[in-house]
C-alpha cells in the first residue's frame, strides 16, 4: 500500500484553476521530485497533501501507519519569519509540538531529538543563535531541523534550495539524499530539474506544458522531462556565461 | 522617593488599580508580543473600541460593567479574527469599520441616558477609581487565568506565532490556539480598560513587545522582558500620575514611551552575539 496515493487531484488557488486530475503515488523510501515551471500549482499540490488547501476534486489517501501529524513540512519561509525574535533552538524545538499532544512543556526526550537534529545539520554550534540573523541557508538548516523533529517517516520540501549559492545548496541535497537512505520518505518541490533527476527516484512533472508522473529513468526518456531539461540547461548556461564575464576578478 | 511609595500604598484605591494593573500589565505583555508579531495589533486596539460601546450601554442600563462586557468583547474578538483571517487589507477597513460605529453606539447610549459626562470621559481615558472590591476580585481571577493559560500553552503559541502553516502541516489546531489568544486578549482588554482607559489600552499590548524586540532576541526572552518592563511602567506609570497629579493611563503610557525610548537606544549598542 502506497504512502501516498493521489487520484484526479484538482485544486485551485483563489478561484483560479491550477492543478487538473493529477494522479501519483508514494511509496515508502521514495524520493520523490515535483518539478514544474513556476506558477503550475507545485506548492498548491503540497498544501493539498498536508490539508491546509482543500481539493476542488479527487481524493490523497495516505497509506496505513502514515499520520498526517507526523509529516515533516519545510514550507517556504514568510516575511513574518525573516524579523522575527526567535533562537534556532526555539525554531527547530517547535517541531516537536506534535509529539508532546496535550502536554504544556516539552521533557528532556525532545529537547535531545532537537539538538540530535540540528547537530546532524551541522547546526548544533548555532543554537542559541538568533534565528533571524543566520544566513538563508542556516536558516533553511533550522527549518529543515525543524521538519525532521516533527517527521518519522516522511518529510515535505518546499523550494529547500531557495537563495542558497551552489555549495549549500550540494549540501543540503547530499543531507536529504542521506536522510532518504535512512529510510524517510522525502517528497520535494524543486525547479532544479537536474538535481531532481540526479536524486530523485520518482519525478512528478505538471503544468500546462507537459504532465508526467513516473520513475526518474522513464522521466529521462520522455518528451516532457527531455524538453524541461533542455530549457533548464539552457537557462544556466546563460547565466553560466554571464558569470563567466565577471569571474576573474571575482576568483 | 519611598515616602512617595508609602503614601501610595496607603490609599485603598490606589492598591486595588495596582494589584488588577500590574495583573493586567502582566498579560497584555505575554500576549501582545504574540500580536505584534502576528502583525494583530489592530484587532487590540479594534476591540477596546468595542469595550467602549458595551461598557457605555451596561452603564446606560444599570448592568454590571465587567459582566457585559467581557461576552460582547470576546465576540467581537471571534469576529475580527475571522474577518483579519480572510483578507488583510478588507480586515483592516473592517477593523476601523468596527471601532467607530461601537466608539458611536457608546456615545450616542450614554448621551440619551446619563447624558455625556464624567462617566464618558473614564471610559475614554481611565480612572484608577473606576474598580469597586467585587470588580477587583473578578478582574483578578481573570488576569490569572490568562496568565495560568499562557504558560499552560505557551509553546502552542510560539508555534503559531512563527509558522502558522506548519503547526497546522503538523496537525496543530492554529485556529483553536488563534481563537485562544483572541480570547484572552479580549478579556486582558475588558479588565485593563476600565484603568487605562479604551483608547488608551492597546498601548500595553503593543509597547512592552516592541521595547523588548528592540533589545532581545529569542522568543521566551522577548517575552519574559516585554513583561517585566510592561509591570514596571505601570508602576511608575502610576507613581508618576499621583506625583505629578496626572491621569494614571495617560502617565503609564507615556512611561512606556520612555522605556521604549530607552530600549531603542539600548538596541543601537553594537555588541557580539554570545555564542
């Protein structure tokens, strides 16, 4: 039985209409890659599957032993975020929320889990750190902490790699790639298409352009995922080139 | 200096506004720092408005202030949560929408009753003489639970606060614990205002987080601070208003000015971040 298993999945996003029959599924161990030109309803999906957007029509049923509480969510971070008086131990501490129920304080059990977390992130030494004055891929660290903290089997991406320069973002791949060979389901909205294909078993590609849902090497072979990672590669020799123009002085 | 103290304590009056405003103080601070961050500060100063309106009509028809009031505020606070939820900028114009016409409906009660008096103008601005014993003790029991349902909650609130669609993506009730903190500042409201006056009162919600926010940096550090300078100024707040022979609102809202003054200021030191 599937994690997840999405069928004829419709949404719409202020009325407009973003999302028609989408079907995939999730199994255990997945890592699973949704990719799609920005505006296609990527993040529209996400919040469909955690509940906090409702589905105009079809079903997301979730496999037995799955708990939606017990989905590690990295959202996209909001402006609210960005000034906002927290430490990283705070931040990252919060994700236990859904382990203590009823319980006012968190006991010792989490505060372990917590600095466990950050210190697999690299991020032990930072956590009485404001969170606000930590570099955005610090701050995506402590969210992603935070993920775990609540996860036990699966965790939610939303763009991790937003902002981040080029080694950090390798790093936090190679931290998701790990986290997914330890058994956790990881499902990631990226517009990296090539770092999807690279990590990723399964590809779901939507949009007006193409649809696809399918195991990366299928997703290699098909006109949609030729045609994205054409466009994609296309794009950052541009941006390559343009670099390239200032990179002597830059070293 | 403590002569001015003793003499304080000595008048009744004066220990009761201290015992329910420093209560009071307490949590408005705890929660306004929830608010501020929410960027609700408007829903506080919305509802003391509404506070106004019902005060003035359970004046105008004999009723027990307290006793009114807090149900039509803590209504008015669902209502204005809903509104703010939806759509920001219409919650804003709604917000002003529902301050004016209660602010009118308080007016418009008391002129054809008591007629536009002494009452109105405590109403607006305050008076420490407002609280009789039986409100002291129910204002009171009220600020403790408040404060007994803060802490009880407060890592609900922390989560809430930072990443609303999280703590709900991890099966958080947000809406519960957002009508939860609606709720306690709907009361923290009522029972402040008659001391502070309702257009006077939000100032205890917005200033001390703000002060505090200047200099700290974690959550539980804003918070236990923005408390901590909230109960101090209202104490000077009062100390000053009896020295100086001032309205006691007005004094502690301009003492917690000068404290958000002096954290601005304190703010601007340069230091290292302690690791």
């Amino acid at each position: 039985m599937p994690q997840i298993s999405a069928r004829k999945v419709s949404m719409s996003y202020e009325k407009k209409p973003v999302l028609e029959d989408i079907s995939f599924e999730v199994e255990q161990g997945d890592y699973l890659c949704i990719v799609g030109e920005n505006g296609s309803g990527k993040t529209t999906l996400m919040k469909g599957i955690l509940g906090l957007m409702p589905l105009k029509s079809g079903s997301i049923r979730f496999g037995e032993g799955v708990n939606v509480n017990h989905i590690g969510y990295l959202p996209q971070q909001t402006v609210v975020q960005k000034d906002f008086p927290a430490s990283v131990f705070e931040v990252a501490l919060s994700g236990c929320l859904n382990r203590i129920g009823l319980k006012p304080f968190y006991s010792a059990q989490e505060k372990k889990r917590t600095l466990r977390n950050l210190e697999m992130l690299g991020i032990g030494n930072l956590k009485h750190k404001s969170y606000k004055s930590l570099s955005a891929g610090q701050q995506q660290r402590v969210l992603l902490a935070r993920a775990l903290c609540a996860a036990e089997k699966l965790v939610l991406l939303d763009e991790p790699a937003t902002g981040l320069d080029p080694i950090v973002t390798g790093e936090l791949y190679r931290i998701i790639r790990n986290l997914n060979q330890t058994g956790v389901t990881v499902v990631m909205i990226s517009h990296d298409v090539r770092a999807a294909v690279e990590n990723a078993n399964k590809i779901l590609h939507i949009g007006s352009s193409a649809e696809f849902f399918g195991s990366t090497e299928e997703y290699l072979r098909s006109e949609a995922g030729k045609k994205f990672l054409r466009q994609s590669s296309r794009a950052e020799n541009a941006a390559e080139s343009t670099e390239g123009g200032t990179g002597p002085c830059r070293i | 200096m403590p002569d001015l103290i003793r003499e304080l304590f000595s008048y009744t009056f004066i220990l009761r506004a201290l015992t329910v405003g420093m209560l009071v103080s307490l949590c408005s601070a705890l929660l306004g720092v929830s608010l501020v961050l929410k960027r609700y500060s408007m829903i506080g100063d919305g509802l003391s408005h509404v506070g106004f309106g019902a005060l003035s009509a359970a004046m105008a028809m004999n009723l027990a202030p307290l006793q009114v009031s807090v149900p039509v505020v803590v209504a008015a606070a669902f209502l204005l949560l809903r509104i703010s939820e939806n759509s920001r900028i219409k919650g804003d114009a709604a917000i002003a929408l529902i301050s004016s016409s209660s602010i009118a409906v308080g007016v418009i009660v008391t002129s054809l009753t008591s007629g536009m008096n002494a009452d109105v103008y405590n109403f607006l601005f305050g008076s420490i003489l407002a609280m009789s014993r039986g409100d002291v003790l129910l204002s009171v029991v009220l600020s403790v639970i408040v404060l007994l349902l803060f802490i009880f909650f407060y890592n609900k609130i922390f989560a809430v606060t930072f990443d609303e669609n999280f703590a709900k993506a991890t099966g958080t009730k947000a809406g519960i614990y957002n009508m939860l903190i609606a709720l306690l500042t709907a009361v923290t409201i009522v029972v402040g205002m008659r001391i502070m006056g309702s257009l006077l009162i939000s100032s205890l919600i917005i200033f001390p987080a703000l002060s505090s926010m200047r200099i700290f940096r974690s959550f539980r550090g804003v918070v236990v601070t923005s408390a901590v300078i909230s109960v101090i100024c209202f104490f000077f707040g009062i100390a000053a208003s009896y020295a100086f022979d001032t309205p006691a609102g007005a004094s502690i809202v301009i003492t917690n000015l000068l404290a958000f003054g002096v954290c601005c200021l304190a703010g601007l030191i340069p230091r290292g971040e302690k690791e």
